[in-house]
C-alpha cells in the first residue's frame, strides 16, 4: 500500500504491487500485451481446447488407434473365450492339471507373459516404430478365430487344434505381444510430441487403453455366441 500524498492532503489510490486495482484493470493489462495471452492463460488453470487434443490425437493417431484394438482383441477372448478351453485329457486321467488346474494355468501364463512382454519393450529398442505399429495390433486378430478353433467345451465350431499344445503356444505369443505391443504403443504416443505436450499425449493414449477394454468387453459376447451359440449359458 502507498502512503498519503506529499503535502495536498489527499489519499492515494490503495493499489495492489502490480498496480491492478480491479478485475477491468487486469483485463486491459492483459489486452495490451503486458501479461500471457489467453493461450497461456488456459494452460495455466488446466482448460485443455477440442481443437488443441484433436492436433495432438492427429500426431499419436498410429500408436492411439493401436492399442486401442490391441485390447479389443485381448478382452474379446480373455477371460470370456479362455475359461472354456479344455484339455485333451479332460476327465480320462486323475492328474489335476489336465482337469480343474487347466483354465487357472492360463491365467498364470497370461499375466507372467504379459509382464515378460512389458519388461521386453521398456528394456530393449521396439521392434516396430510410430509408422507401422499398427500392424502389430492388426495382426493380433488372428487369435480370435485361433483360440475359437481350439479344444474349448460345448463349441459350435469344429476343433482344429485338439492338442494342449496348440492353446498353450498360442496363449504365450497372445500374451508377450499384447504386453509388447501394447506397452510400445504408451511409450511412442507421448515421444512424438514435444515435451510441453506429453502430459495430453499420455492421458489421450490412456483414454484409447480404456476404450479398448470398453470395446473387448462388448466384443467377448459376439465372439462367445460365436463359440458357445449364446451368452447366457
């Protein structure tokens, strides 16, 4: 605050250190280019513009669009398709892996190979980059009709691959790539910004990631019908 004035008697204006004394007065300071511009100013309280995330999406569109069909592929057929999956063995021997231990087996394997895929992708340089990603979420569709071609109860479909070998192959790549795959795309999407805008890049591909279980759990009833004839049963 300023004192009195020297020797007329009159109080000055009470003024803050700036010299803003009202909500006009910060306004005009603002127009007239004395503080951030109101760009700065949104970043500042956190107002993130569509038109700012759709420049961003439109940079990490390749690794967004890629794990978000990663995980529509990994949760149409995990755990809806794999908790029918039987052994050949099934019910002509008294080992316990081969009866009630052999759907818990593939949830074992799936979360170490998924884990193992992870570490692979942050430990050693990607095999895919930002430009042809996408084929390795494109190519993870094929284990949809794979694992519906497996030994699995009360299938409609024929079963190609009977040998517990075939599911069990075939749930280690599932699981490597899904961690892989997956994992490379989250760390791509906010290296191909600059480092001002990684934290948006980082929620987008989050929201993508969450999409995708959205989707796969919407995608494990048809896939079911498909094997079991309905989803109810």
């Amino acid at each position: 605050y300023r004192g009195r004035g020297g020797g007329d008697g009159e109080d000055d204006d009470i003024r803050s250190p700036g010299g803003i004394t009202s909500f006009k007065d910060s306004r005009l300071q603002s127009s007239s280019g004395e503080t951030a511009d109101a760009g700065s100013v949104e970043k500042s309280l956190g107002i993130i513009s569509v038109s700012e995330v759709m420049r961003i999406l439109s940079i990490i569109k390749i690794p967004a669009a890629t794990v978000f069909l990663v995980f529509v592929t990994t949760i149409s057929l995990f755990p809806a398709t794999i908790v029918f999956l039987r052994s050949e063995h099934h019910c002509q021997t008294g080992e316990r892996f081969f009866n009630d231990l052999f759907v818990p087996f593939f949830f074992v394997l799936f979360n170490l190979g998924d884990f193992l895929g992870r570490l692979i992708a942050g430990h050693f340089s990607p095999i895919f980059k930002p430009t042809n990603v996408w084929l390795g979420g494109l190519l993870r569709i094929a284990y949809i009709p794979l694992f519906l071609l497996c030994n699995v109860a009360n299938s409609q479909l024929p079963v190609v691959f009977a040998a517990d070998a075939w599911p069990i192959f075939l749930m280690i790549t599932f699981a490597l790539s899904n961690g892989y795959v997956a994992s490379t795309c989250m760390q791509m999407g906010p290296a191909l910004v600059p480092s001002g805008d990684a934290p948006l890049a980082g929620t987008i591909m989050i929201f993508c990631l969450t999409a995708g279980l959205m989707g796969g759990a919407a995608m494990s009833f048809p896939v079911t019908a498909i094997s079991q004839g309905s989803v109810g049963e």
